[in-house]
C-alpha cells in the first residue's frame, strides 16, 4: 500500500474513536446555551 493510503486509513480510524467518546446530549445541552455568534465553528 501506498503510503497516503495509510495516512488516510490511520486517519479515519482516529476520527472514528473520537467519534464513538462524544457525548451528544451533552453538545446539544452546550449548543443550546451559546450565542449565534458563539456557535461557530473554527476550522
């Protein structure tokens, strides 16, 4: 395998994990609670 394909394979399993520990309720709870401008999102 190439080694991009491997950053990208690492990359997505990462992303994975993190994604399985968020908590929903509690991101939703702090969504409802922050300004229109506060909920932007910095990429």
């Amino acid at each position: 395998m190439k080694q991009e394909r491997l950053d990208g394979l690492l990359t997505m399993f990462i992303e994975q994990e993190l994604a399985y520990n968020i908590n929903v309720e509690e991101v939703i709870e702090t969504f409802k609670t922050l300004t229109p401008i506060e909920r932007r999102m910095e990429l």
